[in-house]
C-alpha cells in the first residue's frame, strides 16, 4: 500500500491530500437549502447536501491530489445514516481514482480491534468475503499496544492495505501525555519506535512500510527528530493552514529526497469558497482546487 | 449521572453490567438460520438475528443489572447497517429501563471531538435538537489530553451525562505504553490524576465524579493503588470471566463501603448457552440470566 500511496504522490507531483471532513458550516447555505424539503427528514436533507457538496469537490480535485482523507467523525454525528455517507462518499472517491484515507482513529483490545479491522480487511458471512467500508487507509490510536494493533497489522499482509498511527497529535493539549518523559524518551518517541517494528514486514521497495504515523504540523523541531529516528515510517501531517501550520516548517518531516510524508488540510480547501470574493456560491469546487493548488506549490516549494 | 447510575446500583444490589458486544458466533446457530433468506440481504438478515438476541438478551437481565455496555464495534464490522443494529438496540435497553454505556472509545482534537460528543449531546439542525444515539455514558480515549476531552465534558455538563476514559487496559500489551515510568508515576497514573481533575466540577452526592475510568481487570495491585490515588473517580471495570478476571482479585476496585465500581462481563453472559446442556437454544435469554446471577453473587460475595 505504501508503493502505492508514493506512486501517486510522485505522478501528481503532490505529497498533500484533502480532508473531506465536511461539515454544514463549511457548505454554501444555498446547497444546504436545494435539499430542504426534498424528503421531510432533515438528517437525510443535510446529509443529501454533504454528500452532492462531497462529489463536487471530489471532481475538481481528483487530478490534483493523490488521496482524501475522510474524517468519519463529521459522519457519526448524524448516526447510521452519516455512516452512510462516509460510505458513499469513499466509493465515490475510490470510483474517481483517489486513494482514500479513513480517519476513525479506533483502537481497543485485540477481540475488539479484530472486529475494527474490517474497516481494511472487510467481513465474511455464508463463506463470501464483503468488503463494506473500503478505506485503503485507516488511522489507529496506539493505547493498547502491540496485541491490539495485531489484528489491523494482520489485514494490512493479507489485504495489501495501511495504517497511519497516532504519535504525536496538532493539538496543544497533546503534550499531556505523548510529552511525558520516560528514562530518555518521550511517550511519543517510544509509540515512534514501535510503530517503526510494527512497520518492518510491511516496508516496500523505498524503504518506508504501510505502517505510517500521524505527526501533528504545528511541532516542526519534533517532526524533525522523529523523520531521524522513524526512517522506515511515511508521516501524515495534519494541521495544515486551519491548525496552524505550514510552509517552511513542513520541511522537517521529509527526508532529504523530499519524501516520506503526506501533508494534509481541510477546513482550508473546503471552505475556500467562503473566502474569497472571486467566486459565487456554486463554485465551491474551483474555489477548492484553486487553494488544492496553492497548498501543492507551498508545500512543494521547499522541497 | 453518577449519582443516578449508583442509585441503580444501589436498587439492584448489583455492581456488574452486562456487554451486548453480540458476534455471530455467541448466537444460537439456529436462531441465525431462523433469519436467513429472509430479505436477500445477508448483512441484513445477519443484523435482524443479532437484534432479536439482543432483545431477549435484553428481555430476561433488565431486573437484574443496572446498565447494559454496547461495544460499538461489533455492529461497526457491518457498516451503517451494523450502526442502525447499535442505535436501535440503545433504543431497546432504555426503553426497557436499562441504562447505556456506549463502548466506543473515541478521541480526537478539540473540533472532532465536538462531533463525536454527539453521542453524549445530540445535533442540533434547523433549531432542533435531536439526540440520535441516545447512550448515557461513553468510553473515550484521553490521549489527546485536555482540549480533545472538553467537547466531552461539556456534554456532561449540559445534557448530565457521564464518561469511562482509558486509564488501564485490561489487555496484556496496554503496558508497552500505559506502564512507562514518568518521574515518579507510571503514564496511567498521570492520566488517573488528569481524569480526577476532569471529573472534579462532575462530581454527585456520594463523592464520584461523572468523568469515571476503566480499569482492567487483570490488574488488582493496581487497582488497589489506582482506587486510593482517584478516590473521586467511578470504575468501569472489564474483563470479568472471559479475559480472566474474577472473584476476590474484583474487590481491590471498590472503597470501604463495596462503592465506587461496577464489573462488566459479555461473552460469559451472552455465551453461556452454549456451554450449558440444561438449555436448548431458545433458552439463551434463561441461560444469560443465570449467567448474569451468577456474576452478581460472586461479585457481591467480597463487598
């Protein structure tokens, strides 16, 4: 999956991804309102807009970038029916040619997280394999440790797909816990040198594994010492533009030849439209690609 | 919530808990078959069985225990469908006077964490409120820190509900990074002294907070230290039966007074048929009962 994954990166020239992390105050409020009335269920209403909001976006940006990223959080708020459209809205990325990263961070003890990893590795019932959720990617929270990653690692040999493990998160409060200091370590440091093990028997054919880590934007002088000690470990960064990050200090989580991580942003691109005077409201799509494009050149620009 | 949960406790004369953490292979063969082609639909028919037991799991331990735990990720493996499975069995337990202890372990930054704390406070759309989930309590995962729980404290704080965060896990590699020693406290600690700080403007009647914590049963040394240092803080304690817990090692997790935890068990209840040739297969509501009877006594046999 890792081949994979620097495969598009190098054929669009672009190691960044877009959140689809959409949310109704990222819309146009006259999408929204298209789809009022239409079937008497505002949750079905709301979610028919995300969903046609989601596809347009998808067009504009499926030759820009190489993979979305979908944070299913934004999904579950509306129940079964948002699941729904985080299912749909992955097969309609994947139909489109993108890779799709599935941000749930789940984790939990192995009976649990066998039960997770069908996100990757899919279900079988009556002896037929259903593959139902179809993410190439999921992130994973690493609190339990070895034997409850096992059973995502076991799904990442069997079905060719990947992880991208949380180290060290965007976010102030982070620090809590991943900075605690443990003999010469940090937490995160420690989490780094297992998801590097983990890693090993899925390194593909440019050194880096299907077992990346999440390595939050806003701490460059951090993602510097970890793209040192986590050689074999591809970084999704997040934080890009909204959290706080960017430009030059993006720069310490690639390795010399300019790879070996993903940048990723979403409120930014999004919500582009919203920003700029230059478009009307249903050209949400060209506004997206236009800020997709300056987050390629920024991003690529110190490379 | 605290106060209302222990109320319950209280009534029953029960600190345990039973996990509706229904897979296909705790369900009577026959009880499958009975739903099979059915609708043409495997996942679905697959999901009616699953909800039938669970109804008549419901059905025969509502007197018994205070509150049901539901492990998201068992309805999760069948996508959205699975989802509906989960908020309708919710919906089951509390109509039939049960209390709801969603296991979903979410965590995230502080805007992702809004919207998974829907499963505590609901949406709000078109000025309306609706509460989709519908669980009293939630599992989350604290390794965001502060700023990613506060979306979730807030909703305790609005809507009186309550949480179980991660301190100690009852798997064996929850060491690899909860056991790592910081100064002079091992990580779960710190995060035991974090959920006493959360949970300090939550606190009920009886001295608990709402913001209580799960500690793995495996662990009663460390559930004799852990119940000292968070002497505010309500266990959720796993691991009962199946993941080698039990009898006298439970006692370390309650106070003085035989308060301040509750045990939960699944596959001992929910399988129990099947390992008890007095039952035919239509009688695993009667086998989860005694099942369930059987926990209370040896658990309330130490208080």
């Amino acid at each position: 999956m890792i081949d994979e994954l620097m495969k598009r990166i190098e054929e669009k020239g672009n190691p960044t991804m877009v959140g689809l992390d959409t949310t109704l105050e990222l819309i146009p409020r006259e999408l929204v309102q298209q789809h009022q009335g239409t079937c008497g269920d505002p949750i079905e209403e709301t979610l028919q807009a995300i969903l046609a909001f989601n596809k347009e976006i998808i067009q504009y940006i499926k030759d820009v970038v190489p993979a979305v990223k979908i944070q299913v959080a934004m999904y579950e708020q509306y129940g079964w029916q948002g699941i729904r459209t985080y299912q749909e809205t992955i097969d309609d990325a994947k139909k489109q040619g993108l890779m799709v990263v599935g941000d749930i961070k789940r984790g939990d003890i192995s009976s649990t997280a066998e039960a997770y990893s069908s996100h990757l590795g899919g279900i079988t019932l009556n002896h037929m394999e259903m593959d139902l959720w179809k993410e190439d990617w999921i992130t994973v929270n690493p609190y339990f440790g070895t034997d409850g990653m096992n059973p995502f690692l076991q799904k990442c040999r069997t079905h060719g797909k990947g992880l991208f493990v949380l180290v060290k998160t965007s976010n102030p409060s982070g620090k809590e816990i991943q900075d605690l200091v443990c003999g010469n370590q940090k937490v995160y440091e420690v989490i780094g040198d297992l998801v590097e093990k983990w890693g090993m028997p899925l390194r593909g054919r440019y050194g880096y594994s299907s077992v990346g880590a999440v390595v939050g934007a806003p701490h460059p002088e951090q993602g510097a010492i970890l793209r040192k000690s986590m050689p074999h470990t591809f970084f999704l960064v997040p934080g890009y533009g909204a959290q706080g990050g960017g430009g030059i200090s993006l720069k310490s989580y690639f390795d010399k030849a300019g790879k070996g991580a993903v940048i990723h942003s979403a409120r930014g691109i999004l919500g582009a439209h919203s920003h700029d005077k230059r478009y009307v409201w249903n050209q949400f799509g060209e506004a997206a690609r236009e800020a997709a494009l300056a987050m390629k050149k920024e991003v690529t620009r110190y490379l």
